[in-house]
C-alpha cells in the first residue's frame, strides 16, 4: 500500500475541494484561462494549469507538464481560485502583524532566518534574483523589490545588512487587503513559493 505523508494528503484533500467548487466562482478570475481539459494560472510568471476533471494542478510550459505543482503551488492555486471575485487591494503595504490581531507575529521561525542568513551571505547574488523576478521600489529597507505573484497582486521584500547594532533583516509588505485574497495559511505558502523561486535563480 502507497505511504503518504501529511502533505500529500492535505493537498489531496484541497484537490478533491477544488473539484468540487463551483465554476462560476473559479471564473472570476481576470488572470484565468481555460479551455475544456484545464483552467490556467499564473504565479510568479510561471504557467500552472489545473486539470477540471479532478482539480490536479500541474505546472506546464509551452502546453507541456513539467511536473505536478507542489504543496505550496498547490495550495496556493485552490485558495486564489475559490475567492470571490470582489476582492480589491489597498495599495497600502505592512507586515503580516498589522494585517489582523488574530495573527499578531511576523514571518519567523527557520525558514525565515534561513533566508535571512542567506541572503546575508551572498547578497550580490540573491539581490540579482530580486532584480530578474521584481523590480525595485521606493520601501522601508536598504533594498525593497516589488513581485507580482500573479497579476493583480504584489508582495514587496526588503533587506536591511547587519551593522554594528541589528542583524540583517528581511521582511515582507503585504497589502492591507490581503486576507480579502487568500487565508491567512496561504500567505506562508506564497511565501514559500516566492523563496523557492528566488533561490532557483540565485544558483543559477
């Protein structure tokens, strides 16, 4: 019998979810194609497709799968698409604190000082990465990059080096409307997705 791990069911779970929602909802996306075997949807300019027989999402390039989206992909796709459609940003950015008093902390954790650390090791080549991904921004830090993750919907980074007095800092503006977009889980998942990417053309 095939073994499956928390995140392969979990994602399994958000699939059959996503099969199951209505099609009117999925269609008010202005960033959607579809055709009879697929809708399509863009992260981080890259073309992903979800089958609409049963809600598997691939990542695909030129027609061609290129692999099954992953966990963060995944998640992300079923979560943007099943939004409604009334959703409208700010233009305002902060930090994921002042976003709710239900979530009162800032990205942290291991992942976030991994990149942190990482970024402060090699800047010249991750700020390249935010060069070919983004662009850059008037922000908050020493460098500030603004990424589309799909069309409608920007993330702004920015890194401050260490000095005498703080370590490096790296922080993500959100827009103030952002929950109106996604739940708040899906944030660490595009964030996800935005690192994963960042770092394929980093060691590039």
């Amino acid at each position: 019998m095939e073994r499956r791990d928390n995140y392969t069911l979990a994602r399994l779970s958000a699939q059959r979810l996503f099969a199951a929602c209505s099609e009117d909802v999925v269609r008010t996306h202005e960033a959607l194609r579809a055709d009879g075997e697929y809708f399509y949807f863009p992260l981080l300019g890259r073309e992903y497709r979800i089958r609409r027989a049963d809600g598997g999402a691939e990542l695909a390039r030129d027609g061609e799968k290129l692999r099954d989206a992953d966990f963060n992909e995944a998640l992300s796709l079923y979560d943007i698409l099943s939004r409604p459609a009334q959703a409208r940003l700010s233009g305002r950015f902060v930090l994921m604190a002042s976003l709710s008093r239900l979530h009162t902390s800032e990205f942290s954790g291991g992942f976030f000082r991994a990149q942190t650390a990482a970024f402060a090791r090699d800047y010249g080549r991750w700020a390249a990465a935010c060069d070919a991904l983004g662009r850059r921004v008037p922000g908050n830090g020493a460098d500030n990059w603004e990424f589309a993750l799909w069309p409608s919907f920007p993330l702004r980074l920015s890194y401050d080096p260490a000095d005498e007095d703080f370590p490096a800092q790296l922080r993500l503006y959100w827009d103030e409307n952002t929950f109106q977009f996604v739940h708040y889980e899906t944030t660490y998942y595009l964030a996800g997705i935005l690192f994963a990417r960042l770092r394929e053309e980093a060691e590039k």
